[in-house]
C-alpha cells in the first residue's frame, strides 16, 4: 500500500504529537485460538528470523509470561509497543488484538467476557499455563475478567490508566459510547479503515504508523462496543482478587478520573499502587514517563509471585 494522503498528515501531526519511535516494532504472526478464530499475536519467545523463524527460543520460553491487553481504538502493538524492549529483559512478553480491534477476531457480537476468554485461549495456543495480565484502559476491564473467569491462570495484575467500571456511576452508561458514536458518525465515511496489509508496511513516519492501527478498528463498530464497555463493573467482587495486583494511577487523566482509578487501590486486597504523572494516552503519547513506572509494576507483581509467574508445565 503507497503513502496516502492521509498518512501524510499523520506524519505532520506527529511534530506536535510525539510519539515513541517506532523503529524497533516487532513483526506478530496470526495465532489460531482453537475454534474462536485467530488473532495477531507479538511474542518476544518466537524467533522472528533466521532457520529457526517461526520457532521458540526456549531461554525467552523461560522467563515469567505477561499477556498486555491494548486500550479501546486501539491495537497490542499500538498501545503497548513503547514497553516491550523494557519488558523483554524479564518477561516473556506477549501482545494480542483483542476482538473487532486491529487483526483481531471478527464475530457477531462484542463483549469483555469473550475477550477474557479470548486470553486464555491464546495462553493454551502459546501452550502458557499461568500468566501476569496486565491491562490499559479497556485492557484493564479485560485482565480483571480474565482472573474472575479463569482464577487458576492469572498469577497477578497489572492496571494501568483503569477503573472498576466504564459508564457513569450515576447512568451506568460509558462515556465513550457517546464518544466513539460521535467520531463513528463524523469519520467513518472521510477516514475508511484499513486491511491488514496496510498494517505490516514498513517505512513510514512514526504518526502514520499509529493512525494505520487505529483506521484498522472499525469506526462503525464503536457504539457497540462503547455499550459493551458499559456493561463492565467489578466493584461487587474486586475485594475477591487474591493476586498480586499494581495499579498505574494515571494523575493527569481526564478519562477515567483519579477517584475511579483509586477504587481499584482500595477494593483489591494488597493492591500496591504506581503513580504516573500523565494523561490517558501516555503509553503512546507520553511513554517516556509511563514506561518506567509501568515496568516497575510488573517487577513489583512478579516478585510478589516468583513461583506462579514462572512458566509451568504447559497444558495440553
């Protein structure tokens, strides 16, 4: 796919907007989750070139497991790619689209149910027994699921920039649903989404790339899943969670309020919270200040945990 105009612009925005380089991207690979569909997949185990590509290096197989789960709009790389090099030096480090998002599977219906499932699925895939969750936004709603769903698979949380619930505590209806209802109306038809080639070109600027993986999100789509955000709400069992959790409190958030955030810190037992001095879009816009935070959290998740975050014997 040759630069488009819209690329152009992107890459023009980006002197303003600054986003982490995105020199050092890793290639994925789509990833068959039994009969759920497939997904694209980063993993910093699989060896990406050489006679081996395709293979598992088995010394990064080693290293304790941590599945990111990406923000709404979003994709794993986009929302997480600024962390990965960091990360890689501890974990094994895996990314994934979550479904109706980027590469990721298409179905009738979208809900944090399926996508927690979806988690999990891909941890058998990946032949992952237990696992650090660690979620943005959207991505936190998920990891919290994903432990009351599957409870003898997550070792530990990560929160970061995310509440015990989406909508408004007075309507119980997501804010980003009218949000993403907006930009479905006003932008669907001027900016058309993407395929999946369009994902894999190399060479552009570093606001070209990040506008390509958000096109590839059906805009047309964002009501429902803005519904199905709102749908979320954790606060009955939050103080079940009997895991090691951190919490990134993003302080400078004018998404998902400081007080929303906190609730996490004081519902989930033994939850350690990292302050990030920061917005809402800090993993992409502001990395230089969340991924040193966001690093030590996941540090601080698996020293609680030295021998659940290691990998187990794999399940069949």
């Amino acid at each position: 796919m040759a630069v488009t105009i819209v690329d152009r612009l992107a890459g023009g925005a980006s002197r303003f907007f600054r986003t982490h380089p995105t020199t050092d991207v890793p290639t994925g690979t789509m990833v068959q989750l039994g009969d759920r569909g497939a997904t694209y997949v980063t993993d910093s185990a699989r060896i990406a070139s050489g006679p081996d590509a395709g293979g598992i290096d088995a010394a990064e197989a080693a290293k304790p497991p941590i599945i990111l789960l990406h923000a709404v709009v979003t994709t794993g790389l986009l929302s997480w790619y600024s962390v990965i090099d960091d990360l890689r030096a501890d974990f094994r480090v895996i990314t994934m689209d979550q479904r109706w998002h980027g590469r990721g599977i298409r179905s009738p219906r979208f809900t944090l149910d399926d996508c927690a499932d979806d988690v999990v699925a891909l941890a058998d895939a990946l032949g992952i027994d237990r696992f650090v969750a660690a979620g943005f936004s959207m991505g936190g709603g998920t990891a919290q699921l994903t432990w009351r769903r599957h409870r003898d698979r997550v070792s530990g949380l990560v929160l970061a920039s995310t509440g015990p619930y989406f909508g408004s505590s007075t309507t119980g209806r997501p804010r980003i649903d009218a949000i993403t209802r907006f930009a479905a109306q006003r932008f669907a038809t001027p900016v058309p989404g993407l395929g999946p080639h369009a994902l894999d070109e190399r060479g552009l600027s570093d606001g070209a790339w990040a506008l390509r993986q958000v096109r590839s999100t059906r805009l047309s789509h964002m009501g429902e899943i803005g519904y199905a955000l709102g749908q979320f709400d954790s606060r009955p069992w939050l103080g079940e969670i009997d895991v090691p959790t951190a919490v990134c409190v993003t302080t400078r958030d004018r998404v998902i309020p400081i007080a929303r955030q906190q609730l996490l810190v004081d519902g989930i037992p033994g939850a350690q919270r990292f302050d990030v001095a920061a917005g809402h879009a800090c993993c992409v816009l502001q990395s230089d200040i969340f991924t040193p935070v966001f690093v030590e959290a996941c540090g601080w998740v698996c020293t609680q945990t030295p021998e659940s975050t290691s990998r187990d014997t794999a399940r069949p």
